[in-house]
C-alpha cells in the first residue's frame, strides 16, 4: 500500500487502499459534493466529515478554506456570475450541496 495515487485512482480508492478509510465508512465514495461556506468553522468541519466518507470535496468561498481535504472555490454565492463559473469548475454531477455559508 503505496503512498502516492496510482495513476486514475479515484481519491477515495487511495485512501481505502492506505487503510485510512473502511467500505462502511466510504458512504459518499464517488460522490462530488461543494460546501458553500467551506472556509467557516462549520463549513470546514461538514467539509472534513465528508471527505473522510469519501466525497471529492469542494469548498466555495469568499475566502480559501485552505484544506487539504477539499479543493478551494474562490467565490462570492451573491454573484450569479461567480456562482455559474464555480459550478462549471465543479463540472457535473453534483451530488451533494450543503449551504453553510452565513
């Protein structure tokens, strides 16, 4: 069990493989999921239990989350325009959308 990702393995499989995830806790295995508010304390915690279930995490924000878990959105939810350029670089499906921002 290798620590780097092989090559096409999904984020998920790398860390079922390292022994640091289990099938039971994989529940958003293979799931894209944007937290809105991902750089808040809450935002940032929802972020981190998904991840650990296997989501490919997005955090949106006004501000970086700065997470290791989570790729950042640098975005303002009150712009439309920045909220359509956010969802196109999450690209599709989306599957899962908590709103945490305050």
């Amino acid at each position: 069990a290798g620590r780097l990702r092989r090559a096409g393995e999904r984020h998920w499989e790398f860390w079922l493989r390292a022994g640091r995830m289990s099938a039971h806790t994989a529940r958003f295995a293979g799931q894209r999921a944007v937290v809105t508010g991902g750089a808040g304390a809450i935002g940032a915690e929802i972020c981190r239990r998904l991840a650990a279930e296997g989501a490919e995490v997005w955090a949106l924000d006004r501000r970086p989350a700065d997470l290791p878990i989570a790729r950042d959105l640098v975005a303002d939810v009150a712009s439309r325009q920045a909220v359509a350029e956010a969802a196109a670089a999450v690209g599709a499906p989306l599957h899962i959308l908590v709103n945490a921002h305050g």
